[in-house]
C-alpha cells in the first residue's frame, strides 16, 4: 500500500514540509500569498524531536528525548549523527507510534507545539531559551502521551480528538486551500507582533469605528446598584451574543463595555492563548475593545483578511487539543507532588524494566515499592509481598503489603482489577534479604492469538534459598540486583485491566549496606545464580552459575524478535571435563529443527523443536576429543552451523559461507585479561514453536572460564582448512585418493523469473565426504526427499552398516527419526517447505512424506559395483549429466532397488555409468549440495559421485 506520513503527536500536523504539485486542483493546494504571508517559512514543521522510553534503563528516568529528528516514511525518523538515542538503539533510524515495536512506544513532536503546550501548563520559566528546560517533566509528559497511544498496527497521530485537523491526516498529508493555518508556527508570528506592539499607539491612529447601541436607561434596573466590580465579573463570564444582547438591554452594563481595561480582563479571559497581552500589561491603552475583536477576527479559521494564520493555529491547538494533554498530565503532577522520593530511593538505581507478559496492556501504570523509608530503615524493615492470582492461578499481580515500615509509596490503585483474585504472601525472614526473583510465564493459545502469561514467581533471598508461589514449568526470566548491590525495593508496571506486566528491582550499592545484619551473609548469593543470564528468558532452564553466554546472532527477518518474549534454549554440553568427556555424538537437524548432544553414561540433552532429520557428528570424548569451535551463517536467518572439534572433525549443517560465517573459536583467549574460556555449549531461540514452520532465529553461545581437570587435547585448536573448498567432513581421508569421472558434473543455464544464472554444480556443493565400499555390510540405508528437479535424484543421505569389527555404522547426511507427525495436509504427511516451492510434484507430495527412507539388506555381503543413472544436459542450456538414479549390485548380483527422482523410468534415456569396486577401488567420494527449492530452509544432497582408490 506504498508508504504513509505520521502527525505531530501535539498537534496533529505534518512532520514535514508538506508539498503539492503545479497541475493540483487549486482545492488541493495552499494559497502562495497566504502561506508566504510575512515571509513565513515552514521550517518550524521540520524541527521534530522524538520521545520515547528505554525500560531496560537502569536509571530510575527512563525516557529518552531525541534531537532533531526528520522523518523518512512509515513513522521512521532519521537522527543526526552522535545523537545519544541511537547509539542507545544501534540503529539507523527509530520507529514512532509503533506500540508493538522492538524497541518501545515512541513519538514524534514538533518542539514548538510542546514550547506552546509549556505555556499551557503555565511550567516554563522566562528563561527557557537559556537554561534548556520548559519545565514539562519528560516522564509525565511521555506517561501521558503514552496511555493516549493508539494501539493500531499503523497509527499515525495519538488517539485523542484531534478535532478540525484530522480531516486532513490522510495516508498522505491532505493540503487543502483555505487550511493554511494548519502549517504556520502557532508561536512565531510576526504579523501578531507587529499587531501587539501597536497596541499602545491605537487611540491615536484611528477612531473606533464600530459601536454598540446604546441601552436603554430603566432606572429600576436593580443591575445599577451592583457596584462596578460584581457587575465586570458577572459578565466576564459571558459569551459575545449574550454580551450584546445584554448592552442593548441594560444601560448599566452598557457603561461597563466602554471601560477599556475591562475589555482588557475579557480578553485575558477569552483569550488565554493571547499570552502576549499579559506582557504588555503596564501599558495604557483606551482601545482594548478594538484589540479584543481583533483578535477575535484574527483566530478565527475561516480565511480572511482579518485571519492570522499563525494565530488561528495557535488557538485551535490550545483549545482544541492541549487540554486533552494537559488534564491528565496535571493530575499527575498532583499525585507526584504528595509522593516525594524518599531517602531510601535517592541515587537508587533499576535492574531494568523487563517484559513479562504479551500482549502489553495498551495502559500501564508504574509503581515502585520501597522496604523502607530509608537504608538504616531496613534493619528491622517488614518485608511481605502480595502475590494476586486470577481464577485460572495466572499471576496478575504483586505488590508490597502492609507492614510496620510501609508508607504512602504504595499506589492508591495497588489492588483493584477488573477481575477476581486471590492472594499469596510471602515474607522475606527478619534476617534474610530479597536479592532477585525468577519469573516463569507461559505462551497461552488463545483463540487464534497466544498471550504470554506469568505462571509462577520464586522470591530469591540471600541465605540461597527461596520462596515460590505458582509454578516452575515455564520459560524462565531471572530478575536479580547486579553484583555488589542490594534491593531496595521493586518496580512494577501494572494495570487494572492486564495486571503485572513489567518487573524490575530497585537497588543501591552494597557498601551502603555495611552494618546492617540481615545483609551479613552478602556474598554467597552469586554462587547459586548466572547474573548473566539476566539479559534473555529462557525455555525451561536458566543457565547455571559460570557460563558465561555470548550476544544472540540473528538474520534480518528477526528485526522485530523481541527479546523479553523470545524464549532462547540453552543446550550444555558440560560444565565440567568429565561432562565433557562422555559426549559421544552431537546431531543436528539439517532443517534447523533442532541440536541434541548424546552420552555414554547420562541421559541425552536436546533443544528445538523437531528432531527429524538428524546429521551426527560422533564424538570420541573418551579418548580427548572435545568440539572447540562454532561457526554460524546468519544470512535473513540462521542458515548454517558448523562444529569442529580438536581432532579436525567437523559436522556442516545448511549453508557454509565464507564470507559470511561468524566463527566462534574455544578455547579463546581473553587479549586483556589472558584467560582462557572454553566452549560448554549453545543456545538457539525457536520461534513458532510449535508449527511445522517453526523456524531457528537466533544462536549464540555458552562458554566457561574454568573447567575441572580440563583435557589436555582440548586446547589445541585443529589445522581448520577454513581457506579451502569443497570442506571434507567429517574429515579429510588419508591413503586414499580420487579416481576416474565425477558423475553428476554438469552446469546448466537456469532462469528464476526475469534472471537467469548458471549452475556449475561442483562450485555448488561446498562439503564433500567418503565411504568406505570395501568392508562387508549388514544394510544399505538411502534416503530420498522430495523430488526438485526432473531428472535429478533428491539423495539426502546414505548409511551402511558394516558387518565387520564393531559394526559400526557410517552416514553420510542425516538419520530420519519420524516424530509424531503434523498432519497438515489432510493426507496422512507431515507439512514440508516443498508446499511452498514452485519446484515440486504435486502427486509427489501427497504420496510420501518429505523423507523417505529405504533399506536393503546384505546380510553379511560385499559391494561389487554402484550403477549410476545419469541424464545428459540438453546442450543448448549446459554441459554434463545429472544424476537421476544410483543402484548398488552386491558381490552375489544381487542388486538394490533403483534409487532415483521421481516419475523415474528406466527407458527414458539414461546413460548407465558403474564404477566397479577392486582391491584398489575401494569407496567413494559423495559432493553434497543444497537443493534449489527456493523456501527457508533447503535440504543437502548427493549431486555427484567419484571412485576413491588406495594409494599404494
Ligand atoms: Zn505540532
Ligand atoms: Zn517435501
């Protein structure tokens, strides 16, 4: 729907300099003599300034006001380089009134109609050129704005009346003539300057040439005997039509209208955005009358040539808009005035705002509860919360109770909802503290929506032990003081409709705390949590104390993941050398679906959603082998893992891109400290969990410092042949090398859409691997996806199972384990991004699911050849043969199945290639490469093959 503008959150105006062009309709455009009367430029519209809020913030304040700021399209407004709130963000640009954004509510305003909205609240000093400040308290200001926010997914202004203005907040500003005042500063007006400084030289330039009829005198007229003091405030009160119906009427008040200074008061009554007038109060002027109706012509709307626009503007938005702004706002001046911060929350600072719920109450309050008046307070201080739960047990609501040391701090609201609860307390024991507390929420299916919701609490006290209420099953958010401070109190925010929804601590430097005893077992808390791990909620489980957890990696196609509502899930490896030492396989999805670590002796560990189709890498930990390196592709998502351990083994999963992987090396060496950090496992955020489009979004990983009885091997970092290509996996062979054709070589023009581009397979396929076809075997095990191409086998992997020695098993590509099935097509298979290709067989789909996998029993037997089923490229578009189908023939003639795509025929003219296998010719070197279905994530295939001979 191409772009669109946002409105000045003051007033309603345009952002910008609006704009039309010669051929509009004279309707549609402003009149030249108009919008250029006094020179006037529109400059003023561009001097915007943004005002949002930080809840992260560790500062009691957390609103951030921007510097100029001009806008792009869509509410994106550009900063001007070194402003502090995008270094704040890292980000280019910021986004207004999104109210489901990543980063929070913001607005746009432009700084005169907040200098105008400063003069409404009467707060400015007469020096705010100078000391910088307007006196509007910016956390009022923005507490204001933010519950007139309109929650829309493309708002454009605020949701408050904007009155005559709204008509022309369209997609795109609407010029229209006769509107110009719409555009002209309500605060720099020249031709009201001239006006006003005339004022006192009036009487002398012209006679007043308007006047009212005179009374009639009525000597009973009990208005006469009022003295001239009651009969001025009595008709102040008065409108124009009355006024003069009531001249006519009454020769009494007639005599008051011809009292200029009691025009003066009129129109200091009438007219309250006329501030001017009370500066030029000493003067003497018989003519206020004349200025009162001045005036009155000039602000009114309808073009004339009395109007001054600039005026016009400044009356509308002063009665028309101000005060829905400033109603609220001096009621929260008023409540703040009777709460002073006390002394125990001078200099205090926050852990931070965090999101604990979705979707956000469009109006939050926020609350602060304090253990005592002040720190020396705390030593005997009552600590109890008020934990409210709702009638589904969801927690709505906490807050501090009554106790011997509460005070006024606590909300007059604190305990109304609009909807029953019930009420847990906790106490913190008179010799123990609050040091944190863990909150677990829960998504919740509600209707087509989920809504997170907070599912339990558990109080974290400094004797290490704790206090729940509710459950632990859940995504886990710690909330806990930094190192070397303690709580002072906690920040809520919190509505009548939505309950609880953002937590915080308030906190104080520890060395505040010396003295007082129930601090005395300070110290010993840090032990038992991962101040760390603070920073992300997590699925499940907090990582342990002493990982440390890198910065998430994500694509672009995550630019909205919001942190506080994006569960990561953590996978250790192990924590210690011995953990580390009973790894025996790592796998991973090769559709990103999820990471699983495998053990000789305890139980596997796995994240992710679906284990489906699982590429391993086994790992000798026994014998020393340790993974010391990650590297991810982040393209739009991540797109490709890579691990390597210190033997020079390496599991690729998805993309490997040079230019664009971001390698993670352990043991790492820190260049300031010089202490080593070793790999003890990673992380991954899911979303859409529970969908088969569930997608990875993010990765990272968790790393230690010390590790118990490290492995000697495990520091030495493997020769990684990083700078070649194609990368041999698991690793490179040895006594081996290639032999004879690559089948499967070809390149082909190919056209996607309006582009076209060749495909040189071979520069395709970035990893390669070998199998061993000398040794006797139990089973052959092939998997087929579904098909991409017409007349290319979609080979996802190979497994033979050997018979000899320990009959072990080796493959090439992933292992299928059917988990319960998604049935999303109605017919019997699970959903596949295939769906989604325009490369696909339809009949293809509703046959088999996405992986089908075949076994063909040997029972002991040798290989004797693999038959090889290619079709030529027509060689107008390239060059070479695909490879449509293999077939293995057993040392008795006995053959497999023909493995190939699908609709696969054997009379439709394939050249037959075998590679027979010798006491030379003893295996083969697959070339794998993604296939080219265009969806999120593509699966890696075998597209060619290559005999492998001993080397004598
Ligand atoms: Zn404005
Ligand atoms: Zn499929």
């Amino acid at each position: 729907m191409g772009g669109a503008e946002v409105y000045c959150a003051i007033c309603g105006g345009p952002v910008s300099v609006p704009f039309w062009e010669d051929g509009d309709e004279e309707e549609y455009t402003y009149d030249l003599t108009v919008v250029q009367e006094d020179r006037l430029d529109l400059e003023w519209l561009k001097d915007v300034r943004v005002i949002g809020e930080d809840p992260a913030s560790t500062g009691l304040s957390r609103i951030w006001v921007s510097g100029v700021a001009s806008h792009d399209e869509h509410g994106y407004f550009y900063l001007e380089e070194g402003d502090p709130v995008m270094e704040l963000f890292g980000e280019e640009s910021l986004r207004t009134y999104a109210y489901k954004g990543h980063h929070s509510f913001a607005l746009p305003y432009h700084q005169t109609c907040r200098t105008l909205l400063s003069k409404y609240l009467n707060v400015g000093s007469d020096d705010t050129e100078n000391d910088g400040s307007d006196g509007i308290d910016n956390d009022m200001f923005f507490q204001v704005l933010r519950q007139l926010a309109d929650t829309s997914e493309y708002a454009q202004a605020l949701k408050l009346d904007y009155g005559s203005v709204s008509k022309n907040q369209e997609q795109y500003w609407c010029v229209s003539r006769g509107d110009e005042h719409f555009v002209h500063s309500p605060l720099d007006i020249p031709r009201l300057e001239r006006y006003l400084v005339r004022i006192p030289w009036m009487e002398h330039e012209r006679p007043m040439h308007y006047a009212l009829p005179r009374g009639q005198y009525d000597a009973s007229d009990p208005i006469s005997t009022l003295p001239m003091e009651l009969r001025w405030s009595i008709l102040l009160h008065l409108d124009m039509p009355s006024l003069m119906y009531l001249f006519q009427t009454c020769r009494a008040l007639y005599a008051t209208q011809r009292s200029s200074s009691w025009w003066r008061r009129k129109l200091l009554a009438d007219m309250p955005w006329l501030f001017e007038v009370s500066s030029i109060e000493a003067v003497v002027t018989e003519e206020w009358a004349r200025v009162y109706k001045d005036m009155w012509l000039a602000s009114r709307y309808t073009p004339s040539a009395h109007k001054i626009t600039g005026l016009a503007n400044r009356r509308r938005i002063w009665e028309e808009i101000l005060p829905q702004i400033a109603g609220p706002y001096e009621k929260l001046q008023k409540e703040s005035a009777r709460t002073d911060l006390p002394d125990i929350l001078k200099g205090a600072s926050s852990t931070g705002l965090r999101r604990l719920i979705s979707p956000e109450p469009e109006v939050n309050s926020s609350f602060r509860y304090y253990f005592a008046q002040s720190i020396a307070g705390l030593r005997d201080a009552h600590i109890e919360f008020h934990v409210h739960l709702d009638q589904e047990q969801f927690i709505r609501g906490l807050h501090f109770a009554e106790g011997p040391q509460r005070s006024e701090q606590s909300a007059p609201t604190q305990d109304a909802f609009d909807f029953p609860t019930t009420v847990e307390s906790v106490q913190v024991p008179a010799n123990d503290y609050l040091t944190g507390i863990i909150v677990t929420s829960r998504e919740i299916p509600e209707g087509e929506e989920r809504s997170r919701k907070i599912v339990g609490l558990e109080f974290l006290l400094g004797s290490s032990t704790s206090q729940q209420v509710g459950s632990t099953d859940g995504d886990r958010r710690l909330i806990h003081v930094s190192k070397d401070h303690f709580a002072v109190g906690i920040e809520t925010f919190s509505s009548s409709e939505g309950g609880l929804s953002r937590l915080s601590l308030l906190q104080q430097p520890a060395l505040l705390s010396r003295g007082i005893d129930r601090f005395s077992s300070q110290g010993s808390t840090l032990d038992h949590v991962n101040l760390e791990a603070a920073k992300y909620l997590w699925r499940k489980q907090i990582p342990p104390p002493g990982v440390q957890i890198s910065e998430h990696h994500s694509g672009y196609w995550s630019y909205a993941m919001e942190k506080d509502l994006s569960p990561m899930e953590p996978l250790i490896f192990g924590t210690t050398d011995a953990e580390l030492a009973d790894i025996t396989a790592i796998s991973i999805d090769v559709l990103f679906g999820g990471i699983e670590v495998r053990y000789g002796s305890r139980p596997s560990r796995s994240i992710g959603p679906r284990n489906l189709a699982m590429k391993t890498l086994a790992i000798d930990g026994q014998g020393g082998e340790r993974v010391v390196a990650l590297k991810y592709v982040v393209t739009y998502i991540p797109m490709g893992i890579r691990i390597v351990t210190n033997y020079g083994r390496q599991l690729v999963v998805g993309q490997t891109s040079r230019r664009q992987e971001e390698l993670m090396q352990y043991p790492h060496q820190d260049p300031d400290t010089r202490q080593f950090t070793h790999l003890v496992g990673m992380y991954g955020y899911w979303s859409s969990r529970d969908t088969p489009k569930s997608r990875l979004e993010a990765v990272g990983c968790l790393f230690a410092a010390e590790l118990g009885g490290q492995h000697q091997g495990a520091t030495e970092m493997p020769e990684l042949a990083s700078g070649q290509s194609p990368l041999w996996e698991p690793s490179a062979p040895s006594g081996v090398r290639e032999v004879g054709p690559i089948l499967g070589d070809f390149s082909v023009k190919e056209s996607l859409g309006i582009n076209s581009r060749t495909l040189e397979v071979l520069d395709h396929c970035p990893t390669v691997s070998w199998i061993d076809c000398s040794r006797p075997l139990l089973e052959v095990r092939v998997t087929l996806c579904h098909s991409f191409e017409e007349r290319q086998v979609p080979l996802s992997a190979i497994t033979f199972k050997y018979a000899d020695g320990a009959k072990e098993e080796v493959n090439i590509g992933p292992e299928i384990h059917p988990q319960s099935p998604i049935d999303t097509q109605g017919d019997g298979n699970d959903w596949c991004w295939c769906t989604l290709s325009g490369r696909k067989t339809k009949d293809e789909l509703s046959v088999h699911p996405h992986y089908k996998q075949h076994v063909w029993e040997l029972r002991d037997k040798r290989l004797q050849s693999v038959r090889v089923f290619l079709s030529p490229i027509d060689e107008e578009v390239g060059r070479g043969s695909r490879l449509a189908g293999i077939q293995f023939i057993a040392e008795d003639g006995s053959e497999s199945p023909k493995w190939s795509h699908w609709n696969f025929s054997s009379d439709d003219g394939y050249v037959i290639e075998s590679i027979a296998f010798t006491d030379e010719r003893i295996g083969l070197k697959l070339f794998m490469g993604e296939t080219r279905r265009s969806v999120t994530y593509e699966d890696t295939i075998v597209y060619a093959l290559q005999a492998m001979e001993r080397l004598v």
